[in-house]
C-alpha cells in the first residue's frame, strides 16, 4: 500500500440550514451539526488517501476520536483538513482540524482501514 504519512487533504463546507444540529436531530440548535463535522472530517480523510490503494482497495472508518469545540452558524465555511499520521499494515491514523473564519472549531484523529472491497461487501451479504 502506497500511502504515506505526511499526505493530507482539505476540503470546505458553507453551512446550510441542511447541516445544522436541528437539521441532523442530534440538537436543538442552528448550528453546524456534529454529525455533520464528522462526515466532512471523514470525506477529508478520503480524499487525503485518494488515488494511493491498489485497484479493488477501499478505505472505511474504524475509529473516531473527534472534540468538537465552537460553534459554526449557518453561512460560516469550514474547512477540514486531514493528514496522514502514521501506516501500521493495513492501519491509516490521521491528525484532523476543522477551522471557519474565527478559528479552530474541532480537532481529533481518525483511523480508517484498508480493505478489498469485494471481500468486505461479502461480509454483509
């Protein structure tokens, strides 16, 4: 497997009333939902490795640590950004941030998998 630690991606987000805590039902506010957070830091953390697993490869979530620590109103952008902290085997740990125009808005670390897809979807059937 050709991934490497140090590769990273970002990807940005305008929150809409579609993004927000009341939206997702995991709040009561209208706000940038967590759910919604962890699926971009997640869609970063694919995009960090895009292009680097043999054919017939694909990554999925295993572990999520992630401290969501400031509120995003509706309208803010927020940019997720991904990196590649370290490989064991089959293993990808990155170090992920979020940040909008004020600042820092959520840290953590993700730890996804690599899997032949094939035998992975097979595990389901």
């Amino acid at each position: 497997m050709p991934v490497k630690a140090g590769q990273s991606a970002s990807v940005e987000l305008v929150v809409t009333e579609a993004d927000t805590a009341i939206a997702l039902r995991s709040g009561e506010v209208p706000v940038l939902g967590t759910p919604r957070l962890l699926a971009l830091v997640e869609q970063a953390t694919v995009e960090a490795i895009a292009g680097q697993l043999h054919a017939g490869e694909t990554s999925v979530g295993m572990k999520v640590q992630l401290d969501h620590l400031a509120p995003s109103a509706v309208g803010h952008a927020v940019t997720a950004e991904a990196t590649v902290e370290k490989v064991v085997g089959r293993r990808v740990s990155f170090t992920v941030s979020v940040n909008d125009e004020r600042g820092l808005i959520a840290v953590g670390r993700v730890t996804r998998v690599v899997v032949d897809t094939e035998k992975f979807l097979d595990k389901c059937r």
